[in-house]
C-alpha cells in the first residue's frame, strides 16, 4: 500500500506544481501582456489612481488630486474653478482632458518620457507612482485682476511679459467649473458635459487662444502702421488724402471713419494721426499702397498663419489671400476676412514693447518631479522679429499718443506713460461689435503686453466701442500690474 | 522517532528511552498546535483589520470582537483536543484557522467594497457558519472516539451520500444556481449536500475496499498485462460511475463530478495496486466528459472559454471567458507582491468571494500569497498523507489518504481552473471560499484527520521503532 502511496504523494505533489506553474506564469511572466489588453478594467483604475501632479500658480496649487474613497483612489480638485478653467481645462475619467491638463498628461500623470527612471525607481520601492508638478508663468494677482476687470462681459483678456513671452494672465468668459467633469460619478459628468457643450454662449471654449476668432477692427491698425514704417516705404509723417467717405475701388460700398467726417482737420493725413485717432480711410489707402504681399508677410512674422503652442495649441490667425483691391482695403483696418485670437493681438503689442524681439508666449514655467528634480525649465525662446528696434520705438511713440491724446484715451494712467490701440470691429449687419484693447505699461520699460476683447458690444450693441468698454478693463489690470 | 535534546544522558536501553519520548510527547504537540494556533488568529486578525484599513481607512472593532469570538471558538477546539485526541497532529488545526481566517477577511473585505451589511453580508454569513462548522467538528471529535466504527456503517454511509447527491433533484427543494442543481431550499437556508456527500463517499470508499480489495487485486483475467476485474466485482465501481454521470449531467456540475470519481479512483488504487482500475477509471470518465463535451452546451462552453480565453466571440458570450480572464487580469495586476489587502479592484470579477476568491487573493497578496495559500493546501494535504503512511488500520489509512485527496482535488480543480491549467469548473476552494456548506464538510474533515492522526501516535510500533 505504501508503495501506491508514494505514487499518489507524486501525482499530488505534481498537481500543486502545475498551480505553482499557472500562478507564476500569470502573476510574473504573463503580466504585461494582461495589463495592456484594451478589456483591462483595472489598468484604467490603476492610471487613474496614480497621484496626478498639481498644477500650480505661485506655489499654490490650482489643480491637485485629493485622495478619496473610490476605486479611483484620488480626485482631481480644482481650487480656484472658474478663475483658471481657460487654463487648467479639464480633467476627466474617460471623456478626455484639455487645457494644460491635456496637453501635459503625459507629465502630470508621471509617463512622461523624461520621468521614465522615476517611474522605475517607484517601481522597485513600491511607492506609488506620482505625476510631476507643472508650475504656470501665470501671477495670481494679474489674473484676479484681469478677472475681476472682464467683470459680467463675454470675451478675453491676455497679458504677457514682453521680454520673456510669459503668459501672466489668461481670462476667458463665460467659464465653467471643471470639478464638475473631473467627478467620478459618468453619469454626472456626461449630463454636466451635455449642458455646457450645448450652451450657446460656448463656456468651454478658451476664446483666448480658441473659438470663432474674432475682427480685430482698429487694433489691426497697430500692425499696419508697423509694417508701414518698417517696411521703408513711409514715416509716421507720409499723409494720404482724407475724404469723409471713400467709396471702394469696383464697389458701390462706401467706408467712412468711425466718427464720421474727416480724419482730424486737413486735406490730408499723417500715419500717426491715423493711429492716433483710429481713422479707417487712410488705412485702407495704406493698405493698397503697401500691398497684400508685404502686409501678409509682416503679418505671419508677427504669429499669423501659425499655430502658437503655448503649449496648448492656440488657432492660426489669419490674414486672408487673393484680396480685390476692395478687399484688401477693408482688411487693412481689420474687417473683411482677418481674423485674430486675443493671443495674437497681444503678441503684436509684446513684440513693439520688446523692441521688435517677439517671444515665444507660453503658460508653463517649469515641471517638477516629485522629488523635486527639475523635468523641464525652458529659457525664454524667441518666436520672431517682426520689426526693427526703431519700428519698435517709434510704434511705442505713437501708441503712448494715442492713450495720452487719441482714441484710447481710456486707458490713461495717472504718472504712467501706457502705449495702447482701441479697436471696434463690425460683425456685419446689425450684430453687436466686438471691442478691443491692446498695447502696454510702462511705455519707456514695458512690464506687460495686454490685449482685451469684449463680446456682444460690451451689452451695448452698435453703440459702444473699444476706448467705452475695453480699455477701462485694461487700465484696471496694467493698474493692478503697476501696484504689485 | 529521533531522540529529544532531554535524552542525551546516553544511559539506560533503549526501550525505556522510547517510552520516555512518547509519555513527553503528547503535550509538547499540543503546545506546538497552541503556538501555531495563535500565530494563525494573529495572521487571521491582522487581515481583516488591514482589509479594514485599506478599504474604510479606520478599524471597526466590532467585527474585530466577532472574528475574535471565532478565535476563542478555535482555541477551544485546541483545548477539547488536549481531552479527547492528544496526539493528534499539531499543524491540521492551525492551517484550517489561518486559511479559514483569510478567507473571512478576503469575502469581508468583498462585502466592504460591495458595500453589504447584516445578514446580506456574506463575511458575516461566512462567520456564523464557521462557528457552525467549528462546533461541528468538535462534536465529531468528541463523537467518534475511535474511527473503526465508521467502517461498519459504510453501506449506511453509501447510501447516505447518494441520497445526499441526488437531494437536489427533488423537486420542491431543490435550487439551481449559476447554472448548477446543486442545493436544497428549506425557507431561506439554502445547503449544499454533496459537500457532505463526499465524506460519507469517502468513508463507504475506504470500508468496502478494506474488505473487497483482495476479490478486486487478485482475482480476474490478465489482457495485454492488465488485471481486468471480475464483472460482479465491477458493480460498485460501475455504480459511482453512473452517479457520477448523473451529477455532471442533471445538476450540471463538472467539477463535483471529478471530484468523486477523482476520490474513487485513487482510493481504489491506494488500496489494490492495480494500475487497470485507474486506467478503467479514467477511461470511463474521459470517454464520459468527451461525450458531455459535445453533446451538453454548457460544457463545451466551459472547454471553449478554456482553450480560446482571449477572442472576442467566446469573451463576450453569455457563459463565456469574461470571468475567467477578469481573474487573470487581477491576479496580474497583483503581480509579484499584490497591492495589498483592501487595495486592489477583486469585485471586478464575477463571485469574487467564493468561485473566484482565489483570484481575489492573488489580486491582493500577489503571487507570494498564494504561494504561500497554496503550501498551506500542500502541507495539510501531506499530514494527511503521512497518516496513510504510518496508520496501523487499513481503514484509517485508506480514509485519511482519501479525505486528504479530496481537498488535493478541490484545489488543484479550482486554482487549475482560474489558472487555465484545466477548464473552469465550479469547486469551493477548501476553508477559503464563501460557502456555508463548504466550510462544514471541510471542518469536518479537518475533524477525521485529526482523530485519525492521534490513533496514528499511539501505537506501540513508534515505541520500539526507533
């Protein structure tokens, strides 16, 4: 009997190794081929439990995973919701992320190429894995600033630091709150996600750097008299003819300028004072006499036809092709078919402001590992060079004219010499205009480039313009700048 | 038996020296099982606080005092086994503790994240029945003084366990489940009986083939080299056959089935050392499994989801692999270490208590716990192996060889089929699982082979065999 016995032992202990076989090869040689199949529920569990990076304005954490008692393990949190939504965008389970949540997943949830050895060494002290921490260009002070000015209006305000290209603050409105997509209840969250992607007024649009785009109306104004001067051709003192009203080469259309009449007294009038009072003949005779060409050219040196990354990828402006001579004129102050990003029109005032150096604009100061190892820190870069340091010098001139004695007379500061351009844009027909600020403080050693956009005629319709209601938003944030 | 440190006077003859060892060694067993024993309820206890902690983040001493009260309940198993049994093996009682322990901590923590209270809880169901089982055992213990008896009762116990077996397919009180005629309904306390059923097999086993297994060995007519049976001695084998088949056939239950023939098959090896009846054996249940494979849709299901896990087809099919490959992505993503009690996603997967607690557990303590789970199996399996090897009754032995081959074959069929070493069959996995029934029969066994192991140490043959 023993003997039999001995084989039975044989024959169990051979049925236990082959469980020691099944569970080693599951458990050890098996588990990255498990782990990447798509139907891995707990893969997804697991990239999402991972402690996600904050993102952080000053120090302070804007967007950071709270740990919670799900099988998700941790919440993405928002602090400040709505103030950086434009900029953190959103966060969520399965229904894809944007803003800087988007664009630096990669690092904020630690499988970023660069965090690759961390990500091992994590792996052999068995901590958990940990994102990294991206640190934004962004001044909590600007920003509230900037938020607060926007007030109850639809629109967008940009602020940049001219000589690095740092993004300080970036409103867009209407907003939303992001916590309510980076919730773990799906059902929440789609209902959330229905009722903001179906609202009208577009709140999860960033109109900063996104969106329709808008005119620029008369803030286009700034790059035309720029090109003017650099290209040569013309001094801030050449003069055009100023007719009240101009009809339009094969057109029966008539323009006119903004107030009506003539541009200042005159028979004719200089560059300058056409900036200066925002008039719309003289730069559309500029325009035809400089050329589609050269103005296009200008134009993509200073960001057109590119898509900025900052690093979320903004919309290309555009300055439209194969114009008429009608065409061209009215694009040349900023109607027909050019369109902008705020971000654009801010990186026109920060390239004059910078002594024709235009920088890289970007929201992203550095990435930091956690232990506290430096992942990423770019030197300012420069984007291009529009325009000589004379252009540049002479633009600040007439722009700091035209707070101190133009159209942007609004924007004024008190013992601050402030360079700025209004601009009103027509949306065709009986469409509410678009009104626009942009330009810089202080003139003679800029801090910021600013651009604001409002929406709708600021609640005004077809009766407001850009000095009205733009430029006072601008003030209230170069002030907020100038006091810090 | 090697001498003890005490003995190295070197004086006196042998014989005496050999009685001293055997009068000591009672309670230095007994103290070793103590020892043991609370190594295990501290194993036990520390799991089901870390579920706690992993899953709620704070201690609920609540159920730390009923897991407590079942503590107290093994302990005094320990001590009636000082009274009643004391030479019976040391390490039998500790591993049946510690593996019943983790199993209460792993369906708790299951309940945890399922959020179930009360009664509907299955870890405090799982609780109520272990006290059950626990006193159960005792009574068996205390019951069956000396095993013999039980042999005479084998017919008794034959009948017992095919009535047992076929309870189910009464109709009134029998209940299927997931597919399975498996147990019976009186109000709302469901049982399973053919967990019982394969102890009393067992025993009917080990009784007829003491006294049939000379008729069986010796006599019959040689072919090809085998010694084929006599008809009227293929009888009783040809009975457990025909069960057999009317399990896996009427109450859908693969796995059971195995089970018992598994048990028949070693049993009668084991005792008549004839290598025709297993190869009978397996023949018949081979050629019965690849008929039930073709003909019985839920088997050639079973085989499909075995062979072909991975394809969309079978994966998405009603009764197809998700489960299956649900628990191979848990216990990868346990990986080596596990992600520690409390800290993985086990409810993804489909009877993540009871079927599949295994993988639960390979999900949670990594392939170190199961290793560790699996040389406890190994370990309780080889002490009652041992006392098939030094039993002095033909009986004894065959029995512990027999309940000890059960539990090898509950394991091997339930791990196997998580594991896609065979196709998945539905077996408890033995103490661990959710299953009030399970955990009867198991104590139970736990009970036999612990009065079958003190028989073992009292016989005089250990006195002059030195």
């Amino acid at each position: 009997m023993n003997k039999e016995l001995r084989r039975v032992s044989i024959v169990a202990l051979a049925m236990f190794l082959a469980l020691f076989v099944s569970t080693s090869v599951i458990q050890v040689f098996a588990v990255d081929e498990l782990r990447a199949d798509g139907r891995n529920a707990r893969t997804l569990y697991e990239s999402y439990s991972a402690e996600r990076g904050p993102i952080l304005v000053d120090g302070t954490p804007i967007a950071e995973s709270v740990p919670v008692d799900d099988e998700y393990e941790f919440l993405r949190t928002y602090t400040q919701p709505e103030l950086y939504a434009a900029i953190t965008g959103y966060f969520t389970l399965n229904q894809g992320n944007t803003g800087i949540e988007g664009e630096l997943n990669d690092f904020l949830s630690g499988t970023a190429n660069e965090q690759f050895l961390d990500q091992l060494g994590a792996l052999v002290t068995g901590q958990n894995p940990r994102g990294a921490a991206v640190e934004l260009t962004v001044d909590p002070v600007i920003q509230q600033a900037a938020w607060d000015a926007l007030g109850a209006q639809q629109g967008s305000v940009v602020v940049l630091e001219p000589a690095t290209g740092r993004i300080l603050a970036m409103v867009s409105k209407p907003t939303y709150d992001p916590n309510r997509l980076a919730a773990h209840d799906t059902q929440a969250v789609l209902a959330a996600y229905e009722e903001l992607i179906n609202n009208p007024d577009d709140p999860l649009v960033n109109r900063a750097i996104a969106g329709d785009l808008y005119f620029p109306g008369s803030v286009f104004k700034v790059l035309m008299a720029a090109t003017a001067i650099d290209s040569g051709e013309f001094t801030p003192e050449s003069t055009f003819p100023n007719p009240p009203r101009l009809q339009l080469p094969n057109s029966s259309s008539e323009i006119g300028n903004s107030e009506g009449g003539t541009c200042g007294g005159g028979e004719t009038v200089s560059i300058a004072d056409a900036l200066r009072l925002s008039c719309n003949i003289p730069f559309a005779e500029l325009g035809l006499a400089l050329g589609e060409d050269t103005i296009s050219e200008y134009a993509e040196a200073f960001g057109f036809g590119t898509r900025v990354e900052i690093p979320m990828r903004a919309a290309a402006s555009t300055f439209p092709e194969g114009l008429d001579d009608a065409q061209l004129m009215l694009s040349s102050f900023g109607q027909y078919d050019v369109r902008v990003t705020p971000l654009q029109i801010a990186m026109i005032s920060a390239a004059i402001a910078n002594g024709g150096n235009l920088m890289q604009p970007t929201l992203v100061e550095r990435i930091i590992a956690p232990d506290l190892s430096i992942v990423r820190e770019d030197d300012p870069v420069l984007f291009s060079q529009p325009i000589s340091r004379e252009t540049a010098a002479t633009m600040t001139r007439l722009m700091t004219e035209g707070v101190a004695n133009g159209a942007a007379s609004n924007a004024s500061i008190e013992g601050v010499a402030v360079a700025g351009k209004t601009g009103t844009a027509e949306n065709g027909g009986d469409a509410p205009y678009t009104l626009w600020f942009t330009g810089f403080a202080p003139a003679d050693d800029p801090q910021v480039a600013i651009a604001v956009v409002v929406e709708d005629g600021g609640g005004f319709g077809q009766s407001a313009f850009g000095n009205r209601v733009a430029a006072p938003i601008a003030k209230q944030v170069l002030e907020a700048v100038l006091n810090r | 038996m090697p001498p003890t440190s005490t003995d190295q006077t070197g004086a006196g003859p042998t014989f005496t020296r050999s009685i001293a060892i055997t009068v000591r060694q009672p309670s230095k067993l007994r103290n070793l099982e103590l020892f043991l024993l609370l190594v295990a309820l501290g194993i036990a206890g520390t799991a089901i606080a870390l579920v706690q902690l992993g899953v709620n983040g704070s201690i609920d001493v609540g159920v730390l005092i009923q897991a407590g009260a079942l503590g107290m309940l093994a302990l005094g198993m320990h001590v009636a086994l000082r009274v009643v049994a004391r030479d019976a093996d040391p390490f039998i009682l500790p591993i049946a503790t510690t593996l019943n322990g983790l199993g209460i901590a792993m369906i708790y923590r299951i309940d945890l994240a399922r959020g179930d209270s009360g009664w509907e809880s299955l870890g405090v169901r799982q609780m109520v029945w272990t006290g059950l089982a626990m006193i159960i055992a005792l009574g068996v213990l205390i019951l069956i003084r000396n095993h013999r008896v039980l042999a005479r009762y084998r017919y008794v116990a034959m009948l017992v366990g095919i009535v047992l077996l076929l309870l189910p397919m009464l109709p009134g009180i029998g209940l299927t489940l997931n597919g399975a005629r498996l147990w019976i309904q009186l109000g709302s306390f469901t049982f399973q009986p053919g967990e019982i059923a394969k102890i009393a097999l067992a025993v009917f086993f080990a009784g007829y083939l003491v006294t049939a297994r000379d008729s069986l060995s010796l006599v019959g007519r040689r072919v090809l080299g085998l010694q084929l049976p006599r008809a009227r001695d293929l009888g009783p084998i040809l009975i457990i056959w025909v069960v057999a088949m009317a399990v896996l056939i009427f109450q859908r239950d693969l796995g059971t089935s195995l089970l018992y023939f598994g048990l028949f098959v070693v049993m009668i090896y084991v005792s008549t050392g004839r290598l025709s009846w297993v190869l009978i054996g397996l023949g018949l249940f081979l050629g019965g499994a690849a008929i039930a494979s073709r003909t019985l849709t839920y088997v050639e299901g079973r085989f499909a989801a075995w062979l072909d896990s991975f394809n969309p087809e079978v994966y998405d099919a009603q009764g197809g692999s998700y489960q299956l490959v649900q628990g191979l992505f848990g216990m990868a993503q346990g990986g080596l270490i596990g992600s520690g009690l409390g800290q993985g996603s086990p409810t993804i997967t489909p009877l993540a208590e009871s079927d599949y607690i295994i993988a639960s557990m390979g999900e949670e303590l990594g392939l170190v716990g199961l290793f560790a789970i699996l040389g406890l199996y190994l370990l309780f399996v080889a002490r009652g192996f041992r006392i098939g090897f030094n039993g002095t009754d033909d009986f004894g032995r065959l029995l512990a060889v027999g309940l000890s081959f059960v539990v090898v074959l509950q394991v091997f069929v339930v791990v196997g089929g998580v594991t896609r070493v065979i196709p998945l069959t539905g077996l408890t996995t033995p103490f661990l699982a959710a299953g009030g029934s399970a955990l009867v029969a198991n104590w139970i066994i736990a009970a036999l082979l612990l009065r079958l192991s003190d028989e073992v140490r009292h016989q005089p043959r250990l006195v002059v065999d030195e």
